[in-house]
C-alpha cells in the first residue's frame, strides 16, 4: 500500500511536542509492514535547513496556487534515513527556511499551513507518488481533505484521506475573509468552514475526510463532550461513525533503558532493581538532591501548562513535602507562573525539591530512569507519552485517569496488583493527594509489591506494532468502501 503522512513537524528533524514523535515513530512502524510504501512530508524549516547532518538533495521546483498568489515550492528528498520511509521536505523560505524561533505562533500561521497543505498534494503529483491513503494530521494539515474534494485532482481518483486529531484545543481559527482569500475554494464548502461567524479549518476537516481518529479510545469518547471537544462537540458526534482513537505508542528503541546512552548505568525488567538504583543516585547527586535510596523520588518532565495538572500539584506540594517522606524534581519550562512556583519550592525545601527549568532530552532519559514514581495529573490528555516512557524505565506512574492517561494506566488494587499505576477519578487536589499517599504507602511499607509493579509496568508492550496495525485495518477499510 502506498501512504502518504504530512505533518507540521516530525523528530527528529523538527519538533515542538508529542505529534512530532508520533511523526518520527508512526511512518517507521508502517515501513515496517510488508507491502507497504511510506512518504513522510514536512515543511523544510530553517532548522532543518542549518542542520548539517541531514542530507538532501533537490528533486523538483514548482508553484502552487494559493487563492490569488502563486508561491515557490521546492521539493527536498532526504538521503540518509535508513527505516525505509522517504522523506520529503517542502521548501520556501518565506514560509519556512527563513524564520527562526517556534514553528507555530506567527501572525500568518493561518496562510503559512494553508500553503503548505496545498503544496504537500501538488508536490505528491510532482513526484508522481499517488497514494492510497493520505493522512495527515491536527490543524496544520487540516485542509489537505478539503482541497483534495473541493479540488479537481484527477491524480488521486482512488485516494482516501484520514484525518487525525492530536489535541483538539488548537483548531485553525481564522477571519471570514481567509475563506475567499487565502483558500479560494467553491462557494458549496464555505459551510464545511463556518462556525461562530468565523473560519474554522479543523471543522472543514472532520466534515471532508474519509475517515476522523484520535490518539486514544478514551479521548475519541471524550470529544463528544463540550467540556473536552473545546466548542467542536457537535460536529464530532455529527460525524462519530467515521471516528476512531488508536492509543499512540512509544519508540521503545528511542526509549530503552538497556541502551539509552544518556544513562549512566543500563539495566531491564529483570536486571533494574540494581540499574535504577544506580540511575537514581546518580541523578539526585546530578540535580543536587540528598542521596538517600530509600527516599521515594517523585519525578515529572511537562510543558509547565495550566492543562498539565500543575495547579494540583501547586496547591498540595507544601502538604505533601510536609507529611510525606519524599523528594520532587521537576523538568520543564513554560508559564512563568509555575516556573517561579517552582523555584520557589527548591528555595523553600531545598533537600526535598529540584526544579530544572530548561530543556533538555538527555535529563529527561536519567529522570525516566532514576525515578521511583512518575506525576501526571493532566486536566486532560488526548494520548500521552511520558506515562509510557516512564513506565518503560520502571517508574510507577500516578495519573489522573482521563484520555490516553486511562487506557494505558488500569487502576492497580489495594495491594499493587492487576493494574500499572496509582489513578484518581476527579480533577481535584484532594484525590490527586490521596492516590500519591497511596502510592508513596505502597513504596514504603511493601518495598516487593512495589518492585513488582515496577517490572510489570517495564513488561508492557508499548511499542507502535500494535497501533500500526490498527490503522492499517482502517486504511484497508476506507479503500474498500
């Protein structure tokens, strides 16, 4: 089968978030499959264009169409990835190639996708790879199904498009006049784009696609619901037959603690009592904690945002550090109000409390690896990564049980058992401290059922294998209707 991914970011080429891993992960997983084709499309940002280690070579110039302007568009192969996937890189420097900063935040962002979605089909014709399925994915590419419906396109007569949605929050918003000036499309899909006397591209998107998923089965139920779906409610249950959630998974070859390079001691399911132990120590000297074994070290690695569950953890830190034998090291940048909580918090229990506020991968490999218990209380979260990552390492997890977060962490019982981690119901301080107590009461005084939910959760197979699968069974099934 021949399938085409296009996506505003993809590791490890560029990345802001979990989509760029999924980016990374997904088209090598479906590589993998016999049979099976896979070109990856990325816009060709300066930081791709300065990095040295990525060799390209051109193939092909062209210009697209873009209501009443008519842009450059080179076409980049990428000549040293050896998964069997081709990626391509979408080239314009007005665009693209020539904006430092974020990927996503400028003032044309609206015309910047608008562009590269168009260009992503022109540039498929262009190389005459003429996909079976196209998926694409979140806003940025939202108007991929649209231009291929509303577009005569007689290269892709067969071609079925799915549409993924990573996080509903952001959805392509626009002014009323972007629809004539920008996407110039026939007047019969101006009502596709309506919505709250404005233009809303993801909207468009649901509505024209083949096929709509998400990235977990909890998180396609919850988008039904107003206070999830973020005003898109009822265009997703108007379009529920055609919705699915496949759960993400991990790159377990990325994440693996028996080759991890960035940690100081390896170790597996069998062999991770004596490695973590050696992580941990080495990471609280690292981070400028007391380095007590048997101090349970609670550990996070978040985008420091108000949806991350932080202010539940603001508001119980004091309490906790207070009745509870325990440290807490936090990786992360973002609102300035966490970060100046935080550091607040290390100044205030300065044996108890490390707080990174920067980026940094390596850090967060030792912190997966040299933690005792993993925090995500997330208000919400479509799939998540960092619970399984953790997991991966060994690191108990405790989990507001929402989206991703409750399909791939089971509640255990009362004595660790027959689930993955320690989950609370309702998004509140009170039970997001009871689960940690129970938790920490577990590592405390029952140090074997604790070591054996840490080997259970490091059996897990969360690897793409199975997620590649499903959305193969998908891509079959819109061919064959």
């Amino acid at each position: 089968m021949k399938i085409a991914i296009l996506a505003s970011e993809g590791a490890p080429y560029i990345k802001s978030g979990g989509l760029g891993d999924v980016m990374e992960a997904l088209p090598s997983a479906l590589a993998r499959i016999p049979g099976n084709e896979v070109a990856l499309v990325l816009p060709y940002c300066k930081k791709i264009l300065d990095n040295s280690a990525y060799e390209t070579e051109l193939v092909s110039q062209l210009y697209v169409a873009l209501g009443w302007r008519q842009q450059y568009c080179g076409i980049y192969k990428l000549k040293n990835r050896a998964d069997g996937v081709q990626v391509y890189f979408i080239d314009n420097l007005y665009y693209f190639g020539g904006r430092n900063g974020a990927i996503y935040g400028d003032l044309d962002d609206g015309e910047r996708f608008a562009y590269f979605s168009k260009a992503c089909l022109d540039v498929l014709v262009a190389l005459n790879f003429i996909p079976d399925v196209i998926q694409c994915n979140d806003w940025q590419t939202s108007l991929v199904p649209v231009f291929l419906k509303a577009q005569y396109y007689p290269f892709f007569p067969k071609t079925r498009c799915m549409y993924t949605i990573h996080n509903i929050e952001y959805q392509g918003w626009a002014q009323p006049e972007f629809f004539d000036d920008v996407l110039a499309l026939p007047r019969e899909y101006r009502d596709r784009f309506d919505m709250d006397g404005a233009i809303n591209c993801m909207k468009a998107a649901i509505e024209t696609a083949d096929m709509v998923t998400t990235v977990s089965e909890s998180y396609a139920k919850e988008l039904m619901y107003p206070y999830y779906a973020h005003g898109l409610d009822s265009v997703i249950s108007g379009n529920s037959g055609k919705l699915t959630g496949i759960t993400n998974g991990i790159d377990v070859n990325t994440f693996n603690p028996e080759t991890d390079p960035a940690l100081p001691a390896h170790y597996n399911a069998e062999t991770f009592v004596e490695g973590k132990a050696a992580c941990k120590k080495a990471l609280q000297k690292e981070v400028g904690l007391p380095q007590k074994k048997d101090v349970p070290l609670m550990v996070m690695v978040t985008r420091l945002a108000g949806h991350k569950g932080l202010d539940l953890l603001c508001y119980i830190a004091r309490r906790l550090l207070t009745e509870e034998k325990c440290q807490l090291l936090i990786l992360g940048t973002g609102e300035a109000h966490y970060e100046k909580f935080f550091l607040d918090l290390q100044a205030a229990f300065p044996d108890r409390v490390a707080a990174k506020i920067t980026f940094n991968l390596a850090l967060a490999s030792r912190i997966y690896a040299g933690g005792d218990i993993y925090l995500m209380p997330s208000k919400s979260e479509p799939c998540g990564l960092s619970q399984m990552n953790a997991m991966r390492y060994g690191t108990v997890p405790v989990v507001h049980a929402t989206g991703g977060l409750r399909d791939t962490v089971p509640p255990v019982d009362e004595k660790g058992e027959n689930g993955l981690g320690f989950t609370f119901q309702s998004y509140n301080a009170d039970d997001f401290l009871s689960a940690l107590k129970r938790c920490l009461h577990l590592y405390h005084n029952c140090k074997p059922a604790f070591r054996a939910l840490q080997k259970t959760d490091m059996e897990q197979d969360f690897s793409w294998d199975k997620p590649a699968g499903r959305y193969m069974n998908l891509f079959h099934k819109m061919l064959n209707t």
